[in-house]
C-alpha cells in the first residue's frame, strides 16, 4: 500500500501538530486565559520553557515514534521493551516537567515493559491522569493497515506508565481516531472507533462524547488533568471551532488552551487528530519555525518520525532514507 499525497500530508501532520498544540499551551498551563489574552507561543509556564519548545507530552510521544520509525512493531514484547528504553533515555535527560504517574513509574522501574508495566500496576490510588493519553498520537499512524493492532498497541503503550480503564479506552478511542483521520480526512473515526472498545465503554464514551460536542462551556469537564475530562475538553476544542478548513487546526488549539488547566496537554491530544484531519500543511509556518524540544528536534524531525511511521506501517519502500528532504513537507517560507 502507498499512501496518496494527502495522506503523506496527514501523517506528517500529526506529530507536528501535537507539538504544536503542546507549546501553544506551555506558557498558560494551570491558568485559564481571559477572553482578551492573546494566545501565542510565548514560552515560559513549569519549565519554564522557551517560545516554541514542545513540554513532556510530545517528548513521550517522539520517545514511542524513534521506534516505530524504524518498523518496530510496539505491540509486540521486542517492540514495548524499546518504547520502555526510550522513556528510560528521555527520563534520564532530566525533563523539565514530567506527570506526577510518570515519574513514579519511570522512577522505580527499570528500563523494559515489564518492570514498567508491574510498577504501574502497582501503584496505589487514582490512576488515571492524562499522561498516556498526551502521547499516544504516533500510535495512530503506526498501524495504518491493522485497527486492531493499532488499539491494541495503544492499550499495551498505555500500561507502561496508566493502568486505568479509562486512560487505556481514551488511547484505545483517540488512536483509532488519529489512523482513520490520516486514512480518510475525517474526525469520524472519535465515533467509529467505539466499537473497539470493550463492550461495557462503548456506551459510556458515546455519551462522554456527546456531552462534549454539546457544551456550550469547557468548564463542564475542567478537571482536565484526568483523562476522561482531557478528552473532553480536547474534542470540545476540535467541536466547537468555526473554520471547515485547514484554519480549523489552529482555531481549534487555541480552544484547547483557553479552556484552561491543563492546557499543553489538552491542546497536544487536540493537535495529533487535528494534524491527522488536516496535514502539515494546515499548521502555520510560523509555529513550525520556532517549533524545538528534546531530543534536540525541531518541526523537520517530527515530519520524518511521522512520514517513516506511517511509511513503515504500509510496507512503503520510501521508509527510513536518511537523506530525503523532510523540509518538503512543511511549509515554505
Ligand atoms: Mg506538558
């Protein structure tokens, strides 16, 4: 299989757009921007992070796309054990803000899904933050020719750090929506994708769903560090933006932030289905300019992490050439 042109667009859009979403964020995390407040890449927030440089949410999300990039199936032991190493690498980098699960998983375990899988288990109390769920967007574009094994694979990438029902339907759902969106330009895959849940969560997403297509306010669901409120305010955002065309993905992650909290990571869950919807080429070549983070990467990188992703999963020829010109799929200028 060979994708068209505009589904390359898509693909490369996904990470570019989540880390999009995630540094338009930073510099408003845990406040609730006024109405007059321009919404800009500013920078600062817990890091404080510099204008453009994308938080822990993209990081994690780049950490499972290093290996899928290289056609490592990560539903599979070999494939988990790389994506546990990779979190182990970005954890030992000392990151600048890290989710409070997170770092009681990475902290103890070792660097193999096992270790990581057991710890997570085990971890006592509420367990359903957001933090699998801001990461799983490369997920999505690793199993272009497989559904099952894509939401497969989102649950078992979940596990690594979230061992909560709800953080692994919000993966299972959110993954699923991000291949069918790369696949078909549509946000129908959020809807379509219930079937794949387990049974009982099927009903219980629709309904979640629906209450956030139909608020009028994001502050229904504004406890948005839990997952199940993170999706919410996430597809409020992607609802409730007025473009029907490309400038829907911007208009949509500036929603996200204004919602308020959480806002990195409500607008990098926004940004890998809007980027999956609406390509590279519908993130603003002046976001992708300033666009950085770790490991050292900026907006070409997320393209060719994405673009080998996708190729890899549909068996492409073009996959992993060092030196093709990534920069082609971003904008000019
Ligand atoms: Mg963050």
């Amino acid at each position: 299989m060979r994708l068209t042109a505009e589904q390359n667009d898509r693909a490369a859009g996904v990470l570019l757009a989540t880390a999009a979403g995630d540094a338009l964020g930073a510099g408003y995390e845990f406040t609730y921007p006024r109405p007059e407040t321009p919404i800009g890449m500013i920078g600062g927030g817990l890091g404080p992070f510099a204008p453009g440089e994308w938080t822990d949410d993209t990081s994690m999300a780049l950490a499972i796309a290093e290996v899928s990039a290289t056609g490592a199936d990560i539903g599979s032991r070999d494939g988990l054990d790389a994506v546990a190493a990779q979190f182990a690498r970005w954890f030992a980098s000392r990151p600048k803000d890290i989710g409070n699960q997170t770092r009681a998983v990475l902290s103890a375990a070792q660097p193999d899904a096992a270790s990581m899988t057991e710890r997570a288990r085990a971890l006592a109390g509420r367990k359903g933050g957001n933090g699998s769920l801001m990461r799983t967007a490369p997920v999505g574009i690793g199993f272009l020719d497989d559904a099952e094994r894509c939401v497969a694979a989102a649950r078992d990438v979940s596990l690594l750090t979230h061992d909560d029902p709800q953080a692994v339907e919000a993966c299972m759902l959110w993954s699923f929506a991000i291949r069918h969106a790369v696949l078909h330009g549509t946000f129908d895959g959020v809807a379509t994708g219930l079937v794949l849940l387990p049974a009982d969560a099927a009903g219980r997403w629709s309904t979640l769903l629906e209450e956030a297509r139909t608020a009028p306010d994001p502050r229904v669901f504004d406890n948005n560090g839990w997952v199940v409120h993170a999706l919410q305010t996430a597809w409020w955002a992607v609802c409730h933006a007025e473009e029907t065309g490309p400038a829907h993905l911007p208009q949509a992650l500036e929603l996200a932030v204004r919602a308020g909290h959480d806002t990195d990571t409500t607008a990098a869950i926004a940004g890998g289905l809007l980027g999956a919807r609406w390509g590279a080429s519908a993130v603003p070549a002046d976001w992708q300019r300033i666009l950085h983070g770790w490991p050292g990467y900026r907006a070409q990188d997320l393209v060719r992490l994405g673009l080998c992703t996708a190729w890899a999963s549909v068996d492409d020829d073009r996959r992993r050439d060092a030196d093709a010109d990534y920069s082609r799929f971003l904008v000019a200028g």
